[in-house]
C-alpha cells in the first residue's frame, strides 16, 4: 500500500468539488494574494484549506496554533470551521501580511481569531 497519494489535478478538482464551498471573502484572499505574484506561494491551497476544515470540524477542536499566517487564507479557513467558542491564535513577524489579515478578518467579521505579530520564537515563550 503506497504512504503518499498523488494529488492529481482531477483528485484535487474532486476534493474541492465535493467540500464546502468558499466564502467571498476566502475568494477575495486568494484574488489578492494572485495579484502578489511569487508570493503567492506562501498561500496553502484551496484542497488543503479544505481539508484542514474537515479535520477541525471531525476532531471537534476548539483551539488552533497557526504559525506563520501570510495573508489570513489558512487562519480564516481554519477559524470558520471552530466552533462558537473556539478559538486560534495566528503567529507572524510580518507586519504588512498581518494587516492585511487582519483586514480579510474584520471585513468576514471573525472574531475568534488573536493575531501576535512578531517571531514565533519570542511568542511562544
């Protein structure tokens, strides 16, 4: 039995396909960080965000560590699957990337999400 399975593009079209749909605001995310160019590699994947949903919501988490959050895609994907009362704190050193995060935040009125901005390595102490 293989211990990798291939994303394949029409295994990551089926996984997107068949899992919630994204909000206008994850959409707008990914429209911005597109507009970055390179760097918009730092952004996870639509499938991925996806499946970090489904995870959240079977194991019943209720907190959430994220490190290092670019622009706020993954931290809000993650945060829409917590419950009420659940909560994620969103580590970065970046300044401008947390703004803007925290801009995407505010505008999908998401209040379970702390942003600490400055190195995980200080933060986690």
């Amino acid at each position: 039995m293989p211990k990798n399975i291939d994303l394949t593009d029409n295994l990551e079209k089926y996984v997107i396909d068949h899992s919630e749909s994204l909000t206008d605001i994850q959409k707008e995310i990914i429209d911005h960080n597109t507009r970055l160019g390179d760097q918009k590699r730092l952004q996870i994947s639509i499938s991925q965000a996806q499946f970090l949903q489904t995870i959240i919501r079977i194991s019943n988490s209720k907190k959430i560590l994220e490190i290092g959050s670019f622009t706020g895609f993954s931290a809000l994907s993650m945060a829409l699957a917590l419950p009420s009362d659940g909560t994620l704190i969103s580590l970065d050193k970046n300044h401008e990337f947390s703004n803007k995060a925290k801009f995407f935040y505010d505008k999908a009125n998401e209040n379970r999400i702390k942003q600490i901005i400055k190195p995980a390595t200080e933060s986690l102490k």
